[in-house]
C-alpha cells in the first residue's frame, strides 16, 4: 500500500472518521503500512485521515529514555474512547500534516482510554505526559481538527501568514 502524508490546508484534513467495524486483512495492511511512513518522517503520532483513510485508526510510538522509537513500544489503536481526564498541561506540539510548525498547546495531563486492537480485542489505557498530549492530539484528528485549531484568534493568523509563505517557497525551490 502506497501512502503519503495529507498536508494542511488539504480540507480531507476535516473530515470525521468512521468507526471501524470490520478487523480484516485490510486494516492489517493500513497498519503496517502507517508504520514505517511514520518513522521515516520522523513521527510519533499519526491518524489514518493523514494518510487518506478516514477511519478512526492511530498509531503511536513515544520516544524511550534514551530517544529511540523501538517497534515493540508501537501503539495501534482503533475505535479510541477517552473515559476519564485530568489536570491541565502544557506541551509543545508538532504535526506531520503541519510541517515545519510547533506550537505550546494546552490539553489534559492525564487520559485514560479504551479502544480496540487490531484484532477488535478491547483494551484500556491510562495514560500521562507525551502519551497522553499525543493520545488527544490524534484522537483530534479523528473529528477533523488540528491542533492549529487550538491557537490563540492572533497566533492563528500570523501562523497562516508564515505557513502560507513556507509553502510558496516549497514549490519555487
Ligand atoms: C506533541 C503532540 C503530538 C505529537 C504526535 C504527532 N506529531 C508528530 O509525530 C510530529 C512529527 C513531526 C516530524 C517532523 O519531522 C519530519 O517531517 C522529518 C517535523 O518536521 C518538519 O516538519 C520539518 C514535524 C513534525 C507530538 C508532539
Ligand atoms: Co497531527
């Protein structure tokens, strides 16, 4: 399977995910080929909808201690809920499908969630730090937004300037 990153303003960006109801072959593929597409731009979170496929299907891979990504530490979520949430953090947040862009977001400092494996096997996690800003950052994007959503109405207009400038110097280089 042959995926690319979908990048904002692309509008497919919006669209709602569906449910997944079928744990077939199909989504084995989506899956392992989610992976190495993350890893190779360098990710650590990325939705099925940045790939062109609106299902509500994540991945997630948090750096360890010493920075590395191993396969093992690899998170496939399906169908997330979150069914509790607390505190208050404020985290540094980057997107695939918006390169280039980082910005201080303000989300829940702990998750917890219930989804589905690849299998349709039901599992829960509770989930804090980097884990859990990446968690609500993709469950995002499951319901269409972004993080840029997020800003501030002044930060939001100075980051479209700027993105828009990057992107027309992308196409002349
Ligand atoms: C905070 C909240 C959520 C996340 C998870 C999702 N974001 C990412 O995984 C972002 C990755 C990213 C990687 C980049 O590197 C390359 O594209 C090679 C990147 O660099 C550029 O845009 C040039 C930007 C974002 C993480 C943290
Ligand atoms: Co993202």
């Amino acid at each position: 399977m042959n995926l690319s990153i979908v990048e904002y303003p692309d509008k497919s960006l919006r669209k709602i995910s569906q449910e997944v109801k079928e744990f077939s072959s199909e989504l084995h593929i989506l899956l392992d080929a989610m992976y190495p597409i993350m890893m190779n731009t360098n990710g650590i979170g990325l939705a099925a909808i940045q790939v062109a496929h609106a299902l509500r299907v994540l991945i997630l891979n948090i750096p360890n201690e010493d920075g590395e990504q191993p396969k093992e530490n690899l998170l496939e979520i399906i169908n997330p809920h979150i069914t509790a949430k607390s505190g208050e953090a404020l985290y540094q947040e980057g997107c695939l499908s918006v390169p280039q862009f980082y910005e201080d977001i303000k989300r829940f400092e702990t998750v917890s969630i219930s989804y589905q494996d690849r299998d349709g096997n039901t599992k829960v996690l509770e989930a804090d730090g980097l884990l859990s800003i990446a968690i609500q950052h993709e469950i995002d994007h499951l319901e269409g937004v972004l993080f840029i959503d997020k800003l501030s109405y002044s930060r939001r207009k100075k980051f479209e300037k700027e993105y828009k400038r990057m992107k027309k110097e992308q196409k002349e280089s």
